[in-house]
C-alpha cells in the first residue's frame, strides 16, 4: 500500500547513517503497540489512529487484560509469550479496577517489561496527575481527545535512538552489518523529521493544520 | 443527484453544525482516519458511540431513580460519557457532561435530574443530525465523489 511505502522511507530518512543497514533489516518488522481502555468508543479511536500510522495493534480493555497478555498476571501460570514483541504501551489513566497508573507501576517493576516506553492518556489535563505518571517512568502524556498528530510525536519513542538501543540488547548490530545482505544506499544527511508537532512531554498537544492522506478533496471555505 | 450539489450540501450540513458547536474538531480528526482501506470508520465509530450512549443514558436514569443517589457511581457514568462524547467531538454532548460532573460534585440531585433531560436531548439532537451528515456521506461516495472536508476545523 502507498501509505506504508510512504512512511517506512520517511523512517529511513530519520535514522543515522550508521543504523541504515540494522533498519533496512527490520523494516519488515511492524511496531507492535498494546493499547489500553476501557472505552469502546475509544479503543476504536486509538486502534486505528495507530494503524494509520503503520503500527500492529492489540487492544485491550482493562490493566488486568494487559498484565494478562504481557505475561505478567500473577495468576497465570502458563509463561504469557503471545507471541508478538510489544514496543510501546498506550493507556488510559481512569479505568475501573487498576488504573493506567496501577499498570504503568507494575510495568516499571518488572524487571522483563520495564524497558518497554509507556504512554499515559487522560481526558484530566491535570498537573499533579501527569507530574506522578512521568515520575513513575511514562514516557509521555497525552491529554484526550487523542489526534493523529499524538500518534505521529509518538512514533519517535518507536523508531527514535530508544527502539534503536532496545533491539541492540537483542541483536548483535554489529553481526547485523556483517550477515545482512543490504546494498548500502546512499543516505541522506539527517533531515528535519516529518513530524511537525514536536512538543515537550508534559504539555497538552496541540494539533496543527496538516494535510490529510486521503483522497478526501479540501475545499477553502 | 450530481455529484457537485451533493458536496455543495454536505459542506454547508457540516459548517453549520461545526458553528452551531454540534460537533467540533475531534469529528475532523476522525474524517481524517477514514480513508480507501476503512471507508466506513466514522460510521463505526459513531454507531459505537450511539449503542454505548444509549447504555450509559440508560445506567443514568437507573442511577438517578435510586432513593439514595449514589453520586459516585453517577459521576462515574458521566465521565464516561463525557469521555466518549470528547472523543467523537459531540461538543454540545460533552459540555453538558461537564456540568453534570459539578452537579454530581454537589450531590445536587434535582439539579442532577434537568442535566439528564438536557444531555439525553442533547444526544438526540446530535444523533439526527450526524445520521443525517452520515447519509449524504454515503450518497455522495454512492455518486462516485469524494468526501470534501473542512480544513479549517480540524
């Protein structure tokens, strides 16, 4: 689809020269993102607002769920591996049972999960609440509604020097350059990123004006 | 119908209730989710948020028909209904849910009781209206024409 071909060359521009070949190798590799809430509406919302931005979605309504998918429910006694890497944890804050807090706890606690970037959204644009979730070790905090340009400053925290320095704990990037079989393309020097919302961690996000994908056709008022 | 006239409609439909503050920004941002490959995702999206809408209406009346009103479990379905109301941009929805969120703060259960009627009017109203938004939607794809958007509200 264009779409896709569109966003994994913008990936490409986006890292160094020296990551081009260790990309060119994973590029097959969709970002699996686990998305938490317990609103339908919402989750629907969320779901294709990753989507969109080429990422594989689980969406799941509760902590519990989470934990439970995760393999991190204490009651579960089978190892939890369904088989799909997580890389990025997007939550509510309120849900009833254990909140997105409760699971960002838990998430940071253990020692197999921690690494994994959590992201926080509340429809609550509240200080103390978004200071306690970045404290904790959120990556991030989204104040709800959640717009596709959210989505787009999130992708940094997928594809940025994080991802990056995660999949190095797992693969050798030095074995990679060796056994993978890339023509080296000439890379560009590192160009400004797509994303035009660049905005700091704590602050509301605002959304610009930007053209949309679709075939939609814009007409001036 | 042409084409054209079907747009001409459609366009003038949605400026008027983005100014009447039926809908706001959030709608736009779901338009732009909706493309070839989900044709149907602002239809979904709104269906799901009628169905739940109608539930949480309904655990509201219960709520609030209870000798003693439990105010947090009140509160607790009108943040969830403000939540998905935010997040479909049914402003006016929504801004009734915030003052039925203070009401429930002041455990004023009279007060409480005109916010219900207000927001399930409300809801009704917006409920006509994206239907019918969402009809001509379909009339103009059926027609072969592209779904034109207002930019200035996104």
């Amino acid at each position: 689809m264009a779409k896709n071909g569109v966003f994994s060359r913008l990936r490409r521009l986006e890292k160094s020269e020296d990551t081009d070949e260790f990309s060119a190798c994973i590029d097959s590799h969709e970002v699996h993102v686990l998305a938490v809430d317990d609103s339908l509406v919402d989750r629907k919302v969320i779901e294709r607002l990753l989507k969109i931005t080429a990422c594989k979605v689980t969406a799941v309504d509760s902590g519990r769920s989470a934990l439970q998918f995760l393999g991190l429910d204490e009651e579960e006694t089978s190892v939890g591996f369904h088989g799909l890497k997580v890389d990025l944890i997007i939550t509510d804050y309120c849900m009833p049972g254990m909140t997105g807090y409760e699971l960002l706890k838990k998430i940071k606690g253990s020692s197999t999960f921690r690494e994994i970037p959590v992201v926080i959204m509340s429809s609550e644009n509240v200080l103390a609440r978004i200071d306690r979730c970045l404290e904790e070790g959120a990556e991030d905090f989204i104040v709800k509604p959640v717009k596709l340009s959210d989505v787009k400053r999130l992708k940094n925290y997928m594809f940025g020097e994080g991802r990056v320095q995660r999949q190095e704990r797992g693969f050798n990037k030095r074995k990679l350059q060796e056994t993978c079989d890339v023509s080296p393309s000439p890379s560009p020097p590192s160009s400004p990123s797509p994303d035009d919302t660049l905005s700091s961690p704590s602050s509301p996000s605002s959304s610009l004006p930007f053209s949309p994908r679709s075939s939609r056709q814009s007409i001036p008022p | 119908m042409e084409v054209d006239q079907l747009q001409r409609s459609f366009l003038e439909y949605s400026r008027l209730l983005f100014h009447e503050g039926f809908l706001d920004g959030q709608f736009s941002q779901l338009q732009l989710l909706q493309d070839e490959s989900n044709p149907d995702f602002v239809l979904e999206v709104v269906s799901l948020f009628f169905e739940d809408s109608e539930r949480l209406l309904n655990d509201l009346t219960i709520a609030l028909d209870q000798q003693n009103v439990d105010f947090k479990k009140l509160d607790a379905h009108v943040h969830q209904f403000k939540g998905s109301s935010s997040s479909i941009g049914a402003q006016r929805v929504k801004n009734v849910c915030i003052a039925f969120r203070n009401l429930c703060d002041e455990q004023n259960a009279e007060g409480c009781l005109r916010c219900l009627q207000q927001v399930k009017q409300e809801y009704l109203l917006v409920k006509t209206k994206l239907e019918a938004l969402l009809r001509l939607e379909q009339q103009i794809v059926a027609a072969g024409g592209a779904i034109p958007m207002l930019n200035e509200f996104c």
